[in-house]
C-alpha cells in the first residue's frame, strides 16, 4: 500500500503498467536522493517512529488477505447448474413415479458432483493461504537511525530495512547499498540461479523482473552478501501480492468435457419433455388410451428415454482414467480433468528442471590451443571429452594432463568451486551455487574424486570487479587462482592482446545459450598469504569452460511425441531469451523456433497479443502477469491449454490453463493447489501417457454415450409407437426400471476396461467445439433406436397375434431389448470388425455380459420377481432363442453401418 505521490514510480509492477503516464520514471532509474525524497525517507536513519506508525495506520499492515466465504455456502454454490436442475427434475419424477431406487441414485450423483466441486473451491482457496504465508518473516529495520527487529507484518513504505544472507525478503524494495548480494528469485521468476544485485541505478526504462538488479521483491530470499533497500511496496501492492490477486480474480471454469456433457444432457432433457407434451396432446386427440393410462405411458416414455446412466457411467470412465494415470505418477485431483489433457493442443512448459535437468553443466572447454566437447550430463561424473571433435575419449583413459592448459583448467575448476555434492534418493543433490557445481563435476569426470583444496585466502565474487579468486597451496607450490567473467579475466591475463579472437570463440559458444567462465591462475610466493583484488594482474589464462543447464533426453523425446500427436509444445521462461532459444533448439520445440520477451509483451494490448500469440513457441523474461496474459489469449484463438509449472510464479497461470500441471517434488505447495494435475516424479515425459489417456478416456465415454443414447431412446420409441399405432404397450414401467437399473450397474461399464485403439497419439486434438457426438453418431443414434424398438414391437405383435399371454409377450421383448444392447455393444467396442483379432481383447466385456445374463434369468424365472416385473416362464424360442436373432440382426445391421462409415464417409476416423 502506497501513498498517492509514490503511486507513479511503483507502476512498474507489471499489472499497472498499461496505466502508467508515459513521461513515468522506474525505481530502477532513480538515484538515491530522488528515491528518499519520493518516498520521504532518510537513507541513513530511515522513518522515525511516529511516521512509521502514520503509514501503518493508514495503509495497514504488510500482509496478504484472502476474502473467505462459509463452507456452507462454497457447498450450496456447487448446486447452481443446469446439469444439477436437469438431474434434480428427475429424482423428483422418479420419486413420484415410486421409483425409489433410481431417486437415490440420481441423488446419489448431484450430492458427489457437489462434493467434486466443493474440494476444488476449497483447494483453490487453500492456494491463496499458501500465498499468504510467504510474507510472514522478522527483518531488521532502521528507524529513528535505531536497528530493530521487526515483524514483517509491521512494515510501511518508507522503511529502510537491512537484508543479511539467508533472510527472506520481507517487500518489494529499492536498493540502496549491495554489498556481494545475491538473491534467489525463483519463486517469481522460476529460474534457480541467484541474482547479482546493485545498487547503482539503471538507465533501462523497460526491465523484465529479472533484470532489475537493484530491486528485490517479497517472498525471495537473500543467498550471499547483504544490502539496504528502501521499501516501496507491501502486502498487495508487491509483486507477490499481484500474484495473489491474479489467482483469485481466475475463475473456475467448467472444463471441455463438462460443457459438451452440459449442453448434451440440457439438449437431450429439453427433447424429452418437448416429445412427452407433444405426445401426451396427440394421444388425447386419437383418445387411444384412458387419461390416466395415458399419463403413465407418457411418464414411462419420459423415464425410459432419459439416460439417467450418463452421468455415474461417466464418472465411473473418469475414476478409472485417474487410476491408471495414478499408476503412471500423474496424480489427477478432479474427475474431468483426466479427459481434458486428452482435448489439449498446447503445452506450455517451464525450461528449468521440467525440460532441461536443473543441473548446470560443462559441455565445453576452450584452452589456447584447442576446443573440447565435454560428455555427460548432469552432476553424475560419468563422461569425458573430445578432443578438437575429432577423437573421443572416456575420461578414465585420457590423459588430460598432456594439455597443460587444460591441465590446469581442470586444476583452477576444482580449487575455486565451494560446491559439494552428495548422492541422496537416487540422485546427485547439490549443495551450493550452481555454477561451482558443474566445476566440481567437471573436476569429478576428470580426476575420479571430491576437490581437496588447502586454502590460504579467497575473495567472494564481486559485481564491481566480477571475478573471484582463491590462493591456495597446489602440488606444494602456491597459486593464485581466478574465475569470473571472460572479458574482466582476459585483461588481467597474459592474452588480453588475443581478446578479439577470444571473442570470436566466444560467441559460438553464447549463441548456443552456454554461459561462459574464465579460468586463470598464477604461481606466487609463498610469503603470499592475502589476496589484494586491485593487485592481481599478469595471469595465466588456463581456459574457458561453457556451462548449459542441459536438455532432459526424455523431454526431448516427449515434445516430439506431442508434435506427432498434433500437441503444440511452448516454453515460457524467465531466462534470457538466447539461453530459451538455445534450449529450444536442442529440444527440436518446433520447425521454427521463434522467441518474444516479457517487456515485448507487456508493450502489446490483449487484441495485438492475440493476434500474434500463434507466432511464437518461446516466451522469455516471462513474468507470472505475462504468463497469465499468454494462456489467456491462446484461450481466446480457441486453444485447449495447459500450463506446466512449479513456482508462486506460475499459480495464476496454472489456474487460468484449462488444465494445470504442476511439479511434485520441487514444486511448491501454491502451484499444486492451483494445478489440476500434479507430476509425482517432476518427468514431463509423464505428461505423454497423459495425454494418451486423457484420449482413451474420451473415446470410452464417447463410446458409451453413443451405446446409452439408442438404447434408452429404444425404450421410450417402444412406448411412442405403440400409442402411435395404438397397440397395447409391449413392455411395463417396472420392467423399463429394470432395464436402466440393470443397464447403470453391468453393460454400461464395459467400455471402462476397453483399451486404447491403435492411433490414438496420431489423430490429433478433438474440437472440442464440436460436441460429444458427429452427425455420422446422431444418424447412428436414430437408426439403432429404431431398429431396435422396432424389433421388440414387431416380435411383441407377432406373439400375441398367435394367441399367447401378453406377459409372455412383454417377457420376450423386455429380452429383445436387452439382447439389442448386448450386440450393439460389440459393435461399438472398437472401429474393428467385430470378427477379428480384437474380439476378446476386453475380457471383462465378456465377464459382464455373463453377470446381465444371469440377472435376466433370475427375473425372468424366480416367482419373487416375476410378480414385481409381470415376467413369466417362458421357453427357449420365446425367451431366448428369437432376442438373440434379434441381437444378431441389430449386430448385422450396425457392422454394416460401421464399414460404410469407416471405408467411405469417414476414412479417416475424424470425429466431425
């Protein structure tokens, strides 16, 4: 919270910056008396206390508040849908029908649909918490020129507040004094590496967060050094805070597949009751049947006909796709959203450890003589070198000593780096700065051991002069040894007059994205024993090493399995944007690798952004307010997005995404509450069998609409036609009950365990616009309604024409019925014929089938449910033998439907 004379430098903050006047001056680009006089402060004593206490008084305290809503109301909420009204209508008509069982079970499912959307309400509100929490910290401030330990909670603008090595950065804040600060901004920027920060101010006026070196932000954490900064901003006025805004005003959106089952079940109830008023007005005009009688069968026909199946056979398809994604390390935390990355065609990933290792390493040697390509990823220490590109040797075999500037590179890696590694869980975990990591990795390949350093002296790395060095006893002789940035090191070398063709080597190794150390050294006295920085000069340059955080290969495996599935693959990062290219490249993310930046995005307005947001598969400098600007307008071209990531940074993105996937083990906990989906072992490789499932889901719950829909409009067409015909109706209202009660609990579920078809990851993304079902589907719907109720009516009139007992009649059409969905399953299992190769491939369709058999005995010859259904003993012929012709016929009919479709309207398998 700001003061209004202060509002014009802070709008920097990238959600005011499309606000902010264009003659605006950035924090960064002020000096530190402009800066205390904007924010009326003392760069020495900082705000006295009264002040202090005013700005606390009227701005409020440095916290994040989350408005809360009753758990009560979050659960009735989860109520106010059509799809719920739609169900709601039904229990209630069931429930007067006296059909008990299927009011509990239509009840059943509004009460778990609600329950669904109430854990994931709360799960986003959770989130916000997490968010919240990362302010509260203790920092020194100066005040009335006192040190004092505060609560971060009691900051105001103004303060001036000293920052030490492993503090957490209590707010956003301009530096005014960096003593070898760095700072660790991952949790905004999602790049590991800490910032060098400055105190100078900078001439840029437009900065990516993660270029401004001389502010620092909430919810960071201070690595190395100390500093002063003058707070510009608290609670939501932080970047943090932005961020927290940014999740909360996400709102929760139905995802594609629910809006296709909405609408589907709002059309399919709309035509229902339209047909049962139209029907009923019809039946009193050819005054067939009696009002009451009328009214029943009317009733019957609106009951059979409604597939009130759809909603548990779908979430019994989606419970099992989470199972099995579960088995693959995809955790799924909502039903739908195991269909959705199915739906998706773009993936927006992070590049730190989601596509590339996290574990910065050595892949290139320069010395005065030659270059070298060094082997292995990561900090395991397998690998070694090759020499000039031409000879490659394993590290255990080539004598690196024989270069004796290379000898000496590998010597100055191991005795300047602090970092340790340890092999913990199966894996390398490093303990210090990246960059020393890949030097004692490097020195590990070579020499087959830890460093063993006899330190006399060192000098921390210094954003003044940009080098570090350390003296130390080597071989029992003293040496002084320096590395830092190549230009700073080449001109306190012995070949600063060879520095332009240092740089042309240089620039092949940056326009590969490495970034480049410079390694020197030089034999002292050994009366040496402190290193003095401004008399260091006339070194021996040893060499260059290009350090990359390296591709995973099973990422680079995976973009190439999403791209042949028709899934685009988009790296948003807040790297630099060569480094992002760089990686890309490696990565094969696309034909052309094109790349924009953050600030380049912050320029554009959400119609410009749109318009070119298909152009670019890299966005780098990406703050969190740009990654929820991307995914918004890939939303608005009509993409299905998803959104990777593991950082604070990324949480309103994730939300945003029509389906977020967050990191398991190095993500934080405000990324997977955001997420919809969590990677339990971090391996974007994971996100293929996802996608591959989420695919298979959708064809076995696409299957099974198109196996409920013709069945249940066959029951209510057997009852529209015979009023039509004025006939007796052929089957009774228990006995339509039993159908759908016997249907819900086997037939229906045996596409669950129906496998994926051949060439699933080649067809590409569904349209998610086109709805659940093709014209080919709805024709398909029509003609085996028909076919079957036509059956059963046919054979119903045949019998009682010859004389036998209407039960006897109804008892053979309730099988012919249920035999018509028994064959019509096996033609709708698969594009196959069903005489072929995959005839048994689902096992437990049969197993099924086998348990509906046995029910349909049990009703047709126990006397118990012959009086409830009005079944009777009937024979083989009438019972069993003319149903399964009849299944036969409807098999005959629809396998001849399917090659037509397959082999001349729809070759391809495109669902239109």
């Amino acid at each position: 919270m700001i003061d209004n004379d202060a509002q014009q430098v802070t709008s920097e903050n990238t959600s005011d910056k499309d606000s902010m006047p264009p003659d605006a001056t950035h924090l960064w680009q002020l000096d530190e008396p402009t800066l205390a006089k904007q924010f009326d402060t003392d760069p020495e004593k900082g705000l006295s206390e009264a002040e202090a206490a005013r700005r606390l008084q009227q701005d409020g305290r440095n916290e994040l508040e989350t408005k809360r809503q009753s758990r009560f109301i979050q659960f009735i909420k989860q109520f106010n849908n059509s799809i719920i009204y739609i169900l709601a209508a039904a229990a209630v008509l069931t429930f007067f029908m006296q059909r008990y069982s299927d009011s509990i079970v239509i009840g059943l499912v509004i009460i778990a649909n609600a329950i669904i959307g109430y854990i994931q309400e709360r799960q986003a509100g959770n989130a916000l918490e997490r968010i919240r929490e990362m302010l509260i910290s203790k920092n020194f401030v100066i005040r009335d020129g006192q040190k004092l330990e505060l609560d971060a909670r009691d900051l105001v603008v103004g303060d001036l507040v000293n920052l030490e090595a492993g503090d957490a950065v209590p707010a956003d804040m301009r530096l005014i004094s960096a003593d070898n600060m760095g700072v660790q901004e991952s949790t905004l920027t999602g790049e590991t590496n800490a910032v060098e920060k400055i105190e100078e101010s900078m001439t840029a006026t437009d900065l990516a967060l993660a270029d401004r070196r001389n502010m620092v932000y909430a919810s960071t954490a201070v690595t190395s050094g100390s500093g002063y900064g003058i707070v510009v901003a608290t609670a939501e006025d932080t970047e943090i805070g932005h961020i927290q805004q940014s999740v909360g005003e996400v709102k929760s959106k139905p995802t594609p597949l629910m809006r296709n089952l909405n609408s589907l079940g709002f059309g399919l109830s709309i035509a229902i009751v339209v047909a049962a008023v139209l029907l009923f007005i019809l039946g009193i005009f050819m005054d067939t049947y009696s009002l009451p009688t009328l009214l029943i069968a009317v009733i019957t026909m609106v009951v059979g006909s409604m597939p009130e199946g759809l909603p548990a056979s779908t979430s019994v398809v989606l419970a099992m796709g989470t199972r099995q994604m579960t088995k693959k390390n995809v955790i799924v935390k909502s039903l739908p959203a195991v269909e959705t990355l199915g739906a998706v065609d773009i993936v927006n990933t992070d590049k730190t450890g989601t596509l590339t290792k996290n574990e910065m390493t050595v892949t290139k040697i320069l010395t005065h003589d030659h270059d070298y390509d060094v082997t292995g990823v990561g900090y395991d220490n397998n690998g070694g070198v090759n020499f000039d590109g031409n000879l490659k040797f394993k590290g255990k075999n080539f004598d690196w000593q024989q270069d004796d500037h290379l000898a000496w590179l590998i010597n100055v890696a191991g005795q300047t780096t602090d970092a340790e590694l340890h092999f913990e869980n199966g894996k390398w975990e490093l303990n210090g700065e990246p960059t020393d990591g890949a030097l004692t990795t490097l020195y590990r390949k070579m020499t087959g051991h830890d460093p063993e350093v006899q330190e006399v002296d060192s000098l921390p790395f210094d954003s003044a002069f940009r080098f570090s060095a350390r003296l130390a006893d080597l071989d029992g002789q003293r040496v002084l040894m320096v590395k830092g940035s190549p230009a700073t090191v080449l001109r306190l070398t012995d070949q600063a007059a060879d520095e332009k063709q240092w740089d042309t080597r240089l620039d092949d190794l940056t326009a590969d994205g490495l970034r480049v150390v410079a390694l020197a050294y030089q034999a002292v006295p050994d009366t040496m024993t402190e290193i003095d920085a401004k008399a260091i000069g006339g070194l021996t340059l040893a060499g260059m090493v290009g350090i990359i955080d390296p591709p995973r290969e099973e990422a680079a495996t995976a973009i190439q399995e999403l791209r042949q599935a028709g899934v685009q693959v988009k790296m948003i990062t807040g790297d630099h944007p060569d480094t992002a290219m760089a990686i890309a490249n490696k990565l094969n993310l696309a034909p052309q690798v094109k790349a924009i930046t953050g600030p380049e995005i912050d320029a554009l307005d959400d119609d410009q952004l749109k318009a070119k947001i298909d152009d670019y598969n890299v966005f780098a400098r990406a703050t969190p307010a740009n990654k929820l600007r991307i995914v918004r307008a890939q939303q608005a071209n009509d993409h299905v997005v998803s959104m990777t990531g593991d950082g604070v940074n990324d949480a309103p993105a994730l939300k945003q995404a029509d389906i977020g996937v967050a990191m398991g083990i190095k993500g934080t906990e405000v990324a997977k509450e955001s997420a919809d989906m969590v990677l339990a072992d971090d391996d974007f490789a994971d996100i293929v069998a996802a996608v591959r499932e989420g695919r298979h889901v959708f064809d076995n719950i696409r299957k099974t609409i198109r196996f409920l829909l013709p069945t249940s409009f066959a029951e209510g067409l057997v009852v529209i036609i015979s009023i039509l015909m004025g006939h007796d109706l052929p089957l009774y209202p228990t006995q339509l009950l039993w159908i759908n009660m016997v249907s819900a609990l086997t037939i229906q579920f045996a596409f669950i365990f129906e496998p994926p078809e051949a060439g699933i990851m080649s067809r590409g993304p569904r349209n998610v616009k086109a709805g659940l079902l093709s014209k080919l589907d709805s024709f398909e719907i029509v003609y085996v309604s028909l076919l079957i109720s036509g059956l059963g009516i046919f054979a119903y009139d045949m019998l009682t024409a010859m004389g036998l007992p209407n039960v006897v009649g109804s008892t053979m059409s309730l099988n012919i019925i249920i035999f018509g969905k028994i064959f019509y399953l096996f033609n709708l299992r698969n594009e196959h014929p069903v005489i072929s190769k995959y005839f048994f491939q689902n096992k437990m369709a049969f197993y099924i089938i086998g348990i509906l058999i046995v029910l349909q005995l049990g009703i047709i010859y126990l006397p118990f449910m012959q009086d409830v259904f009005h079944t009777t003993n009937v024979n083989f012929w009438y019972g069993w033998g003319i149903p399964i012709i009849a299944g036969i016929i409807v098999l005959i009919v629809t396998e001849i439907g399917k090659f037509i479709r397959n082999r001349f309207i729809n070759p391809n398998g495109i669902t239109e």
